[in-house]
C-alpha cells in the first residue's frame, strides 16, 4: 500500500505547488496594484495638466481682446503743411539770371572760347604750373 515516505512525498509536493501558486496570485495582484497606482498618477498628472492649459489659454484670451481693444483705441493723425517756395524753379525759363551765367561760362570752356566778361575782368588760364 502507500507507505509514509509516499505520503511525505505527495505532502512536500501539495506545498511545493501551493507555495507556487500563492506566489503566481501575489504576482498578480501586485502587478495590478502598481498599474492602478501609475493610472492615478496618470489620470493626476493629466488633470494638472490640462489645468495649466486652462490658464494659458485664459490668459492668451485675455490678451487678444486687450490687443483688440488697444488697435481700436488707435487714432490716425493728418499733418498738413504748406510749402513756400520762394523762387520757382519750374516755370517758363528754367534758370535764373546767374544760372544762365554759369551755363553760358561753361559752354564757352567747353568750346575753347575766351573767358570775356563773364566774370569781370578774369585772367586767362594758367601757361604753366604754379611755382
């Protein structure tokens, strides 16, 4: 029949299994009770988060409409002056007196012409350099 090391034997191995199977049970259990601890945290850290967004967004709103309100509160401001203009220079004769002067002396320089009273009683140019 069965002896008593064949009972001792199915014993040890009923506690080996139960010892097995209580360990697969904490594994299991624990591994649930850190997820439900990582989605609290989770669920936590989301709420903060979408608290702080509230607020950028409250305050990104704030600031468009005190934007808004400061561009309709800008007025435009017209100067207008009045030009005087003491010797028209666009008129039937383009230039004056002196200017003719001038233009009349340049085109006598020009075309290798004496320097004859144009400017009053002027010597001629130079025959050499300056000593």
């Amino acid at each position: 029949m069965i002896g008593l090391s064949h009972l001792a034997l199915a014993g040890a191995l009923a506690a080996c299994v139960a010892g097995i199977s209580g360990f697969a049970y904490g594994t299991r259990v624990g591994a649930a009770q850190e997820q439900a601890a990582q989605k609290r945290a989770d669920d936590a850290a989301e709420a903060e988060r979408a608290k702080r967004q509230s607020q950028i967004d409250a305050g990104a709103q704030a600031h468009q409409s005190a934007e808004y309100e400061r561009q309709a509160n800008v007025r435009e401001i017209y100067h207008e002056s009045q030009k005087v203009i003491e010797r028209p220079v666009y008129r039937n004769v383009c230039v004056d007196a002196d200017g003719v002067g001038l233009l009349d002396r340049a085109v006598a320089t020009a075309n290798g012409e004496g320097l004859a009273g144009a400017a009053g009683d002027a010597a001629g140019a130079a025959a050499g350099p300056a000593q």
